[in-house]
C-alpha cells in the first residue's frame, strides 16, 4: 500500500480538475464526430439539424456531442432565434485548431481561438 502511495504524485483539487478537463477534451478531439461537429462550425454557425445533415451524423448524437463541447467549451451559442414557436440555437466552434503533443508522458492540448 504504501509502494503505491509513492508511485501517484500529490495533486491539489485544482490540478485534478484541470487534468480531467485536458483529458475530457483530448478525448473529445480523438472522437471522429466530435471533430466533424467542432471544425464543420468553425466559420459559420450552424442549428444541430444543419450540422446533423451537412456531416451525416445523426441528430440525437449531434445533440449529445454538443452538449458536451459546450461544457468543455469547446462550443458556444453564438445566437438564439424563434423557429416554428421554439428555440433554435446556433453553436459555433470556439477554436480553429488543436494541437497536440505528448511530453514525459504527459498529453498537452493547445487550443488555437477562433477568431472569426
């Protein structure tokens, strides 16, 4: 028991938190339609059924993939308009470009803004 103490490294809550989060996102980005949804509402905003049929994902899926981008904000809603008496929402894509490397084992995630 104490063997295995001294192979996990101390960590805050704080550092817990933001490795969970890296690697929430480095898994989101080696998801195949993560990355279509993510970088097909990179210059426009687009409604889940746009981007559900642009993509060819189905649109529970597209749904569940957004609401997790949005959480690891990746995404945002850029505009919220009344279609047919309900709320329809734009999402945009908060980056550009991801790159990633692995050093000493360790996965780092850069995240280029987009600025368009």
């Amino acid at each position: 028991m104490i063997l295995e103490q001294k192979l996990v490294p101390n960590h805050t809550p704080l550092e817990l938190r933001k490795y969970n989060v890296d690697q929430m996102i480095l898994k989101e980005l080696s998801n195949l339609e993560s990355r279509l949804i993510l970088f097909s509402i990179i210059k426009h905003s687009k409604l889940p059924s746009q981007i559900s049929h642009d993509n060819q994902i189905p649109l529970s899926t597209v749904y569940k993939k957004l609401h997790t981008l949005e959480t690891l904000g990746l995404v945002y809603v850029e505009k919220i308009e009344l279609i047919n008496r309900a709320k329809s929402r734009y999402y945009k894509s908060t980056i550009r470009e991801a790159e990633i490397c692995v050093k000493k084992f360790e996965p780092i995630v850069h995240l280029i803004p987009n600025k368009t």
